[in-house]
C-alpha cells in the first residue's frame, strides 16, 4: 500500500486553492469566484488561536484570496 503524504504535494486541487477566509467560529457565507469551489477544513483551533495570517499562510502554502480575483502572498 502506498504511504499518503499529508498535504498530498500532487495535489491540483491544492495548487490552485486559495483562502478565502479564517475564523473561530462558523465559515461566513462567501461568493466564489467564478470557476472555483468552495471546500471548507475543520482545523484544531489551537492552531489556529493567536496565529496572524501571514503565519496561517506559511503553514498552509496557500495564498489568500484577492476580491474580484488573483492571489495575495504576504511577505
């Protein structure tokens, strides 16, 4: 049986996600953008508690979402 990787890095589904918004509580109702999805991860919130969204960032590899398209990478 093949070993998975966590995140699987030949993910395309990855590779083009972005994040579309962080909170503690219930995901807000958001409009996607055209010719994406929306697939929401439930994540302990201990790691999320205190984390700043640059640092989500750097541990997720993903770019925030920008309003009417494109991608947001913080330094």
């Amino acid at each position: 049986m093949e070993k998975k990787q966590i995140p699987n890095l030949n993910s395309k589904l990855l590779s083009n996600a972005v994040v579309a918004s962080v909170g503690m509580g219930l995901p807000p109702v958001i409009n996607t953008p055209d010719n994406m999805a929306a697939i929401v991860l439930f994540v302990p919130i201990e790691e999320l508690h205190g984390k700043s969204a640059p640092k989500i960032q750097d541990d997720l590899g993903l770019p925030w979402h920008v309003e009417g398209g494109g991608k947001y990478w913080f330094k």
